[in-house]
C-alpha cells in the first residue's frame, strides 16, 4: 500500500504492506467481477427480514456497504448519481448495508432508531442493518480498508458486475452508469 505524507513542504511517499502476502487488490478485484455476491441476511429499518441477494433476483441491484457513520457521504455520491439515472426505472434497486461491529448489537434498537430518524421512510425497506462478525465479507468482498464505503452492481442473478469504492469521481460515476446500462 501507498501513502503520502507531507512533511517540511515537500511529499515522502512510503510503501506499506499490510494486505495478505499474494493478496493483490487489483487482481483481487478482477477475481471479484463474475463471482456470486455473498448472502447477507439481517432486518431492514422497516423492520422486514432481507435476504441480499436473493431478494432483488431478477433486478439489477447496486449494494452499498459502509462500516463507519462518515461513509455515508461516499455511499451518496454513488448512489445520487445511479438514481438519477435508473431512479424510476423498476428493474433497478438499491441498497445500503451499514456493516456494524457485533459488540453494539444490543444497542441495535437505538441504533437502528436513529438511522430511521435520520433516512426517508420510503427507503427503509432498502436500508439493512448487519449486526455481528462482518470479517468474512471484507475478505470475501476485497474491502480491506473499513473508513471507505463499498459499492458493487450485481445483475439479475446476484452476479458481481462492479465494484467501487470510497467517494464517485466522475469518471468512476461514469463507469457504474454504463455497466447498469450494459445490463438491461
């Protein structure tokens, strides 16, 4: 991994590797486009038990995950823009799994009232709350770094087609609004 610090007016760029020996984040990414989306199930806002994938067969389906309060802001840079584009177009859903440490499962009541507060009702059924161990999806999903959000399009089967991550840019929002039009 790469980071840059600024130190004494200039950039020192110093190389890390906390990843798994042979775990290559790009070609993990790569092995993800085509592969099954693991299945997630847990409650809604609304209260309704939701099985991911398996609830949006049939319906190209972008999920975002996030594991902290302040990924919301990147889970909304790619959800504006997909929803302006395939918005009232009913063979598109989306949907936001807030990913939350299994420690704070009896909070889960305030949590999830809270989150209910802060969402329009409309999007409740879209919103699903995973409470618990959430270790194997980041391994399963390449999402190493949990102060991102993760954003992955899957067509009608619940098959990977996508995958982004942290805040849209434009050319990244560009990229996800042509693969949702590939798939129709």
């Amino acid at each position: 991994m790469l980071f840059l610090f600024f130190e004494g007016g200039s950039f020192i760029k110093e190389e890390h590797n906390n990843l798994k020996k042979d775990a290559d984040p790009e070609k993990l990414e790569r092995n993800l486009i085509g592969q099954h989306f693991p299945e997630i199930t847990s409650k809604s806002l609304a209260g309704r038990v939701v099985t991911l994938p398996e609830v949006a067969e049939g319906k190209l389906t972008l999920i975002c995950i996030a594991f902290v309060r302040n990924a919301q802001r990147m889970i909304d840079s790619w959800v504006q823009p997909f929803e302006r584009e395939f918005g009232k177009d009913s063979r598109f859903l989306v949907y936001e799994v807030p990913m939350i440490n299994a420690a704070w499962k009896v909070l889960s009541w305030m949590i999830d009232s809270g989150m209910r507060g802060g969402i329009p009702a409309e999007k409740h059924d879209n919103v699903v709350t995973f409470y618990g161990d959430y270790s194997g999806y980041q391994e399963a999903l390449g999402m190493e770094n949990t102060n991102f959000a993760y954003v992955f399009l899957l067509d009608r089967k619940g098959i990977i087609r996508w995958k982004g991550h942290g805040y849209a840019n434009p050319e990244a929002e560009k990229e996800l609004i042509e693969a949702g039009k590939a798939l129709i």
